[in-house]
C-alpha cells in the first residue's frame, strides 16, 4: 500500500515511463522464460535424439561381441564411436556384462575392464533418455543390452554438454541486453511522450493556481498547441471563464462605485441639510449683528450662536472627510470613528424623523486595534440600511460591546425584516450566489470586512419586531499582546 | 576372371582400414563362393601380415599375378585359424602364416618361402608394458589384465605361454585376466589405452610400427624379448607339391627384391626379401609347442 502511495506521489511525467519500463521489463522476463524454455526443450529433444541414435550404434557395435564377452572387441567399438559422434562430444562410454561387471571403458585407466561399476553410475539417471548434471556441465545417457530378451549387458555414456549450456547462456545474455535496451527506450519514448501530452495540463494547472491566488490570467495564443483538438477547446473554455470573470469583478466594482455614490448622494444632501440648518441661524446672527451689533449683549450672543453654528457645520464637514479619506481608514478604530458615524447619520435619522439608540460601551482604557477605516464604513453601511427599512418616526440601534478579545457590534431596525438574500450575503458560507444576485453591494462590503477580519454575522429577528445584524469581529492576539506589554 | 574389391572396402581410407582392420579380419573379404572357385590362385594372409594398407594389397597382387601368370585372389581372414584351416583343406593355393601353425601342420604343409628381416629369417617376440610403468623384470607382470595377439599366433600367444610353462605357470594364474585381440597392432593399442596392463606382441610388428605410428607405440615399451625364432612363413598344402604356380611363386618370392613392384612391396613391409629356408628354422618354436604341451 505505502507502495503505491508513494508510486502516486511521483509526478504522472516519470511515474508513466516507469511503469513502461516496468512493463518491458515484465514483459521481457515472461517472453526470456518462454524462448528459453522453448530452447531447452528443443536442445533437450535434440540431445535425446542424438544421444538416441548414438546408442542405437553403440548397441549395434557392441552387442555381439558383449555376447561373447571379448573385452577388446568391445573397447574397439566403443573406441571408434568416440571419434563417429563429434556432434555429441562423448567423453566417455562404459560396457557392462551380464554380470554388471565393467567389460570395457573408452578410458580402461579410469574404469578398469572386469572391475565393478562405480555407484555413481547407477544413481545418476533420471527418467528422460539424456540426464544433465549442470554443475558439471555433462549429460548422461543409459541403454541395457537386450538380447533375445534377455539382458545381457548394459552401456553408460557421459558427454559434454557445456556447449549446450553455453548457448543458453549466450541465449539469455542476448535476450537481457535486447530487452534492455527496447525498455530503456520505450521508458525514455514513454517520458517524453508523457511530458508532451501533459504539457497542456501542466500551463492549465500553472494558470489555475494563478487564478485561486487572485491573478487569473487568460492562456496566452503562444501557449495553446499548434493542432486544435480537446487541449485547445479546454483551453478557450478556460480563457471564456477568466473573461466573464473579470467582466463580473468590473461590473461589480463599477456597481460598487455606483453604491457608494448613491450612498454618498444621501450623505451628501443630508449634510448640505446639515449644513443649511444653521446657516439660517447664522444668517440671522449676522443680520442681528448688523442691526443691534453695537449692544455688547447682543452682540456676544451673536457671535457666540454664530461660533455655535460653524462648529456644528465643521463637524460635519471633518466627518465627511474621515470616511471618505482613504488615508485615515488605516488606523485603528477608536470611539472617534463611531462618533463620526453618528454625526453622518444624523441628517438621514433627522429627515425620517428617526430616533437612534445609541449604546456604545467603549472603555477608555481600551486601545482600538482594528481597523478603524472598513469597519466605520461597514457600521455606516449597516445604519443607513437600518434607518431605510425603519419606517419614518421609528428607531434604529446601535450596540457596541468592546471586551479584551472581541468587538461585538448590533445595529437594529424596525423594518419588516431582511430580505434572504441580503442574510446570505452576509451569514451564508458562501455568500456568491447572493452576491451574484446583484443588490445590496453595501452589506456586500460589509461581509468583505467581517470576512477580512475573520469575523462573522449573525442576522435575528429583533425583540420588537425588526432584525438585528450582530458582527462578531475578534482582536487579532498579537495587538491585544502588544497592548498588554503597553499595560 | 577379374578380381576387384568391393566397393565398400575402396571407401575405406587408410586410416578407417588401419583402425577397424588392425592387422586382423580385412573387412574387403571377397564375395563368398570366390574362395572355392577352382579359378584363380588363392594366397591367403594371416593378421601377421603387418598391414592392411590398401596400397600394399593391390601392389602384392599386381605382383603376384604377374610373377604366377593367373589371376590372384587374396584371402583374408579374423583369425589365424580360419586360413590355417582353409590352407589345409586345401581351399588356398598359398598362404602367409605363423610359424606356430606351420609347427602344428608340418606334415601336411610345405615351406614356399620365409621373409627376411635385417638380414635374417627371424623375429623376436615382445612382452610389452605401458611407457610409464617400470617394469624390469617379466615376472612383475604378475595379476595383470593381459593382451594376447590370436591363440594360434607364436609370437602373440605361444612364446609366452612356453616362458610360464617353463616357470612352472599357466597365463590364467599368472595373469589376473587375459584377452585376445586378433590383431599385433590391438595389442599395443590395448596396452597403450590401458585396456591391458601388458601384452603379447610380435617384435618385427612394434618395430616396424614404432617408425609408422611413433605415437601409438611410444606409450608402450618392451619388458621382455624372447630369442630370436622363425620368421612367419609362406606356406601352401603339401598336396600341390608338383603345382607349376606353387613353383612359381616360390621363384617370384625370392626374386621379390630384384624386381621393381617387388621392391615396392618389400620396403612398405619392410623387409629384406624372400628366403628359401628348411623346416628346421622352426624348430625352436615346435620345441615350445612340446614344452606347452608337457606341462599341461
């Protein structure tokens, strides 16, 4: 198994060829076992039927004279033979008498005449006509003499057989290089094709992981392979999605800014709103001031509601400049920021005639360290939503609980409820279906921040009717140890 | 009529001849029926005759024909008894055989001529050994698997059954196992393969090989020599003593070395020439004959 595991574990363009090679190599074993069995049995038929027929003359030579028992005639025809049958390379031949005594050996030195055969001659013969003793690269072959019927003698031949196992030998060397090389070959045949045919594979696969790090490019025309075919239409079905992509993340962007201007519109004429409301005041001071600007009473307060109102319009204008400088929106979030809010919201609560109850727990002591820019637009984004599906004269919420490790922030309505969209988009897993819907870019920017800081929504129904959008975002552990070293 | 071989023995080669024949049965015996034609002069030969050289026979016989003035027919035979016994029923005009037959049918036989061999009508017979063994003395050869020529043959077998019969011994208890090999040359091939630890040999045979076949003879050496004994005769049956071809052959035989195919023949043999020798030459061998046959 660990085996295999490991097997998988190697790139498909060197796995391939291996297994090639191994097949070759299988392939060769099994076909070497079959030529060279094939091979030994035709040499052993051969053998057998020479050493058949050199028998059948050494029968022939013999017999009579073993009938009469003349030790030179016998050793005369087996002296002869010898040198008939080169194809066989006898080295040696032996005679024996009815008595089992030795008559005549081609070698009488070694096996005297009228001795007795040695065991070993007996014990070495299998069932076939030829019995080969490998180690010693000889065949023995064994015939009885039957005369009449009767046995009256027996011949024991030995004979080279080295030459037979030298070709086998020869065989199997010839048959291990071949096969060696044809699977070299194929294996390196195999890796190139393999890198060849993957090739395509491997630019997709370079582009994928491009794309899930965020920069999806299209396969380039350099890259697609010169012939059409399935790579090709992979490859433009691939481009087609990188471009609707990147169509999409446009639209969406451009909605976004279309969102954020309508949004900035609201603020826009809310501040102006804003803005106008004292000036009448101011106007009035001034006029004052013209007429009675000589009474030091009226006089001081005039200037002072004058001071009053411009301090007011200055508000306003610093909020603005707060979420709309992108400069600022690095630091961190501070209780600043939700004042900001409520100044930009007031102009929208004061046109609907709206209350807002605002709840900001927000210790001192307590350094900010998230960051200060999304998330006051994310509370902005939530408020304005809350404060349009509130009917006019009704109140929305704003709850802000800040411990050591987490900010939690609630923003409530009294609407009739959110749509399931908009609670997909901001709770569901994966908010992309909702997203693609196309509405609520807003909220849409508010899950990008909740998600950014590895946070979470929850969306309920409020105690009073209404939803209650509850954001859970986490101080990240290494600011809230830097604040802790400060402390 | 016309004498030819057969076919089987011309595809012989020298060598195959030298090896199968062995100075023993010519395997080109002819045609039955040949032998008793009343046709023809017969010469039959003993394996004395040193070789089976095909070149020899036809040389013998071109000469043979020539000098009788009839077509020859040459007999051979296995073993020394078939053309004794043939020569004396009469069924060969002339044969060339042992000195120890010629002993045993001296009454029905005639002396036509003996060989001469450095100067003599005389030989020697061998007790020979392998090369390596040494042996000096005849009687180490004591429990040896013993090679003899032909039980009618005086050098391969008689001179050395008379020297254990003189020592009181018969082979068959002296030596472990004895065999024939109907053939000199077996002999010695015997003893040089190691068939046989000794044997019995005709000496102008391992002389005349030692020049031939040095590496056949060179793995024996020679024990014992017996005393010079007479050379292996000519003979023919005493009843064609008048026969003109007997006659004829007799003078042919003694002529041999002054005329040219002659001199071919004798130098393949080996030999001086042709010698009209009296009976008595083979006294010495009747005299072992009589020890032999006291003793047993």
């Amino acid at each position: 198994m660990r085996f295999f595991a490991r097997l998988r574990a190697i790139p498909v363009s060197y796995r391939v060829p291996i297994l090639v090679a191994l097949l070759m190599v299988a392939i060769s074993a099994v076909i070497s076992e079959r030529v060279l069995d094939r091979l030994s049995r035709t040499q052993e038929s051969f053998i057998d039927g020479l050493a058949g027929s050199y028998l059948d003359g050494l029968t022939a030579a013999v017999l009579p004279a073993v009938l009469r028992g003349d030790v030179w005639e016998v050793f005369d025809a087996l002296d002869r033979s010898q040198r008939s049958y080169q194809a066989l390379s006898p080295i040696e031949a032996v005679v024996t008498g009815a008595d089992g005594k030795v008559l005549a050996a081609t070698d009488p030195t070694r096996i005297p005449s009228f001795s007795e055969l040695p065991e070993a001659y007996a014990s070495r013969y299998g069932a076939r006509t030829v019995t080969f003793d490998r180690e010693a690269d000889t065949g023995f072959a064994f015939r009885d003499l039957v005369y009449q019927g009767q046995k009256i003698g027996a011949i024991h031949t030995a004979f080279d057989a080295s030459h037979i196992f030298a070709e086998r030998r020869e065989i199997l060397a010839t048959l291990l290089v071949t096969n060696g090389i044809l699977a070299a070959i194929f294996s390196l045949g195999g890796f190139l094709l393999v890198r060849r045919m993957i090739e395509p594979m491997r630019v997709l696969e370079d582009h994928m992981r491009a794309a899930a790090n965020g920069v999806a490019e299209p396969i380039s025309s350099r890259e697609f392979p010169s012939r059409g075919g399935e790579v090709a239409s992979l490859f433009n079905g691939y481009n087609a999605l990188v471009h609707a992509e990147r169509e999409r993340a446009n639209f969406a962007m451009q909605l976004a800014e279309e969102e954020k201007l309508a949004s900035l519109g609201r603020l826009a004429s809310g501040m102006a709103h804003e803005i106008n409301n004292p000036l009448g005041g101011l106007f009035n001071a001034i006029d004052t001031l013209k007429t009675h600007g000589r009474t030091p009473g009226v006089r001081d307060t005039s200037i002072s509601l004058i001071e009053r109102g411009l301090n007011g319009i200055r508000e306003v204008v610093e909020a603005a400049l707060a979420t709309y400088r992108p400069e600022r929106s690095a630091r961190p979030l501070s209780a600043d920021d939700l004042e900001d809010v409520r100044v930009l919201m007031k102009p929208e609560l004061r046109r609907r005639r709206q209350r807002l109850d605002w709840q900001v727990d927000w210790p001192a002591e307590v350094a900010a360290t998230i960051p200060g820019g999304p998330v006051r637009q994310a509370v902005l984004n939530l408020l304005l939503n809350a404060s349009a599906a509130t009917p006019e004269a009704g109140a929305v919420g704003l709850r802000v609980e800040r411990t050591a490790d987490q900010l939690t922030i609630s923003v409530s309505d009294e609407g009739p409820g959110m749509p399931k969209d908009s609670i997909a988009m901001l709770s569901d897993e994966d908010p992309g279906p909702a997203v693609r819907t196309g509405r609520g870019l807003g909220l849409w920017m508010v899950r990008r921040m909740v998600d950014a800081c590895g946070g979470k929504v929850d969306v309920e129904a409020g105690p009073s009717g209404g939803s209650v959008v509850t954001l859970v975002l986490p101080i990240p552990e290494e600011t809230r140890n830097e604040r802790s070293h400060a402390a | 009529m016309t004498l030819r071989y057969p076919a089987t023995s011309q595809v012989l080669d020298r060598r195959s001849a030298l090896a199968f024949c062995g100075g023993a049965a010519l395997s080109f015996a002819l045609a039955p029926g040949r032998a008793s034609a009343q046709e023809g002069f017969k010469f039959g030969l003993t394996p004395v005759f040193l070789s089976n050289d095909l070149e020899l026979l036809a040389l013998l016989r071109a000469f043979l024909t020539e000098a009788i003035g009839e077509p020859v027919e040459l007999v051979s035979r296995r073993t020394y008894q078939e053309i004794t016994a043939l020569l004396v029923a009469g069924q060969l005009h002339a044969a060339w055989i042992c000195g120890y037959p010629y002993v045993q049918f001296k009454s029905e036989l005639d002396l036509v001529a003996t060989p001469s061999w450095h100067g003599k009508p005389l030989y020697q017979s061998y007790l020979i050994a392998a090369a390596d063994r040494p042996t000096e003395r005849w009687e180490e050869l004591k429990g040896d698997i013993h090679a003899f020529s032909d039980p009618d043959s005086n050098s391969g077998f008689l001179v050395t059954r008379a020297l254990l019969a003189e020592n009181g011994l018969k082979p068959e208890g002296f030596f472990a196992r004895t065999f024939y090999t109907y053939g000199h040359r077996n002999v010695i091939r015997a003893v040089a393969s190691g068939l046989a630890q000794s044997g019995s040999v005709d000496g102008y045979v391992w002389d005349v090989m030692r020049e031939m076949e040095p590496d056949l003879v060179n793995q024996t050496r020679i024990v014992r020599r017996s005393e010079w004994l007479g050379f292996p005769p000519v003979a023919s049956p005493r009843a064609l003593a008048g026969d003109q071809r007997i006659t004829r052959l007799k003078d042919a035989l003694t002529a041999m070395d002054r005329h040219e195919d002659g001199r071919k023949v004798l130098a393949l043999l080996r030999l001086d020439g042709f010698v009209a020798t009296e009976p008595a030459l083979f006294d010495t061998i009747a005299a072992k004959v009589d020890t032999v046959r006291r003793f047993g």
